[in-house]
C-alpha cells in the first residue's frame, strides 16, 4: 500500500550515480541551456544554497515552468477545493468509515502527535471529515520534522512558492505543466473507502516505523541521497494503474511541452522529483528524445 502524503506532497525522487537533484538540460536544437530541478514540496528555499550549481542555473534562466502556479494556489478559494477533495466523500464521518476499535486506534494516535484528539470539538471540527489517512501522515510529518533547519509549512518559503515569487520579483515570466483542478485529480480523484482504511491501519500498524520512514526520506533528501530515496519509491507498493496516474502519464504530457517552452528561452523547471527518475522519468525520457541531460556541480 503505497503512503498517500508520500506520493501527493513529496514526489520527489531522482535517481543519479553522482546523486545530484538539479540539471542541466542541452544540445539537440537549443541555443541555450535550460534547467531541471527536483523538488520536495515541504523544503525550504533556504535549501537551494546547498544544492550545487543552483545560482548558476538560476542566473541563466529566463523564465520559470513548475507544476503549478503556486500564487494561485493559495487563495481562499483553491485551498478549499483542496480541502474537499481531501475530505471523505459524502456525509459520511469517522465513525461510519471505520470500526470502534480503529476509531479508537486512530484517536490515540493523534493524540499522541497533536496533543490532544477527536474528543475536542475545535479538533473534530476541523479534522472530523478529512481523509483519516492523509491527516495523520501529515501529523506525522509536521512532528518528527517540526523544528529541522530546511523543513517549512510556510507557504511563503516553501521552495517551488519561494521560487516562483523570486521569479516574480525578478520579472522572469512563471509558467506551469499543470491546473489545480487537474493535479487534484490525479492526486486524489478516484480513491475510494476501502484504501482510506487500508492506509490508515498501514500507519496504525506500527507508529514508529512511520515517524523513523518519514525522519529518513527527509534526511535523504537534504542529504542529495537520491538512491536511497528511490530505493524507498520503488517500495512503495503501487499498482501500474497508480504508476501511470500519478507520475509516467503526466511526464508524457510534460514531454509534449518542454521542447518548445525551452526553444523559445533558457528555462528553470522545478518538479517533484519523482518525475526524474526512472526509465520514463523526465531525465531519461529527454536523453532519448536528443537531449543532453548532466547535473549541475
């Protein structure tokens, strides 16, 4: 079962001998480069001084291509679009969706992250209809991460944002591969009761386990340890239906994209990693379309 926060928010992974995150991409029929930067959605900008070449690449580009448009993302309307498809379907509650005793399972846990639980009334409130799964993945993530120098909630430095408004003060045009009605479908369109629970009692199953996988993924990607990130990928237990939904169907759309957007001007992509690796990941894909593909140093 794979770990929803995991392949919603991270997608991050790229797989290189020198363990790298940002390329160069040439040749074929550009005139100047453009540029590939893997991504995890949660870092802060802050981040970008450790990443080797970033200032070079950034100080050739002309303009900036992300999944999104992050500004847009933001505002009261779109967050609360988000918020519904985050949410069970229907009227249906908690209570409904599961047994009293993985009710009660779950009650604890986020007892155990937040410091207090459902019995709350601003809590249930607040959290009573959201996907019982993806809120305690991102419990899990806000406590074993809260504090860590390049980890950020703030949408104001969180890194593809942080860039995206550093293109805009510098007056480099922002495009996107993506609509945030589409990526909501990707992402969370489909998903049904049964792998609600599923992933909730995967969690449940062993609390510790989660914190120290989530405390290693985020290590190994401040670290550049991008093999042991995608070793941790191709763990994750994915039917080639969710494969394609979530990562390969969307690089292909990418692909149908990137040539002419970097034809026209050196470009600075940023992505959730994911999207590197692999043999139909964008890094591959690029190489076999003509390009030259190196990371930066």
């Amino acid at each position: 079962m794979k770990r929803i926060l995991f392949i919603s928010t991270l997608l991050l992974l790229a797989l290189c001998a020198n363990a790298q995150i940002l390329y160069k991409i040439s040749g074929k029929e550009l005139k100047e480069p453009s540029y590939l930067l893997g991504t995890y959605h949660l870092a802060s900008y802050k981040f970008t001084q450790r990443i080797p070449g970033y200032q070079e690449a950034w100080s050739n580009s002309k303009q900036v291509c992300g999944e999104l448009i992050m500004e847009e993302m933001f505002t009261p309307e779109n967050i609360e679009k988000v918020q519904k498809a985050m949410s069970l379907p229907g009227d249906s509650t908690l209570q409904q969706v599961m047994t009293q005793e993985l009710f009660e399972k779950y009650n604890a846990a986020v007892k155990s992250l937040l410091g207090t639980d459902l019995s709350n009334p601003f809590v249930a409130k607040q959290f009573e209809k959201m996907s019982p799964a993806m809120f305690l993945d991102q419990l899990l993530t806000v406590n074993v991460l809260s504090g860590k120098l390049f980890f950020s909630l703030d949408q104001r430095t969180i890194i593809d944002n942080a860039i995206q408004q550093q293109a805009k003060k510098e007056g480099k045009p922002i495009g996107c591969f993506e609509t945030l009605e589409e990526q909501i479908e990707i992402l969370y369109g489909g998903m049904n009761i049964q792998e609600e629970i599923d992933e909730l009692e995967e969690i449940l199953d062993d609390l510790e386990k989660a914190k120290k996988e989530t405390l290693e993924l985020y290590e190994a990607y401040i670290s550049q340890d991008l093999n042991a990130i995608a070793a941790y990928y191709d763990s994750i237990e994915m039917t080639p239906e969710q494969d394609n939904k979530l990562v390969n169907e969307r690089n292909a759309n990418w692909l149908k994209v990137m040539p002419t957007v970097m034809q026209k001007q050196s470009t600075f992509f940023h992505v959730g990693a994911a999207h590197l690796i692999n043999e139909k990941g964008l890094i591959n894909q690029l190489r076999q379309m003509g390009y030259t593909v190196e990371a930066m140093e």
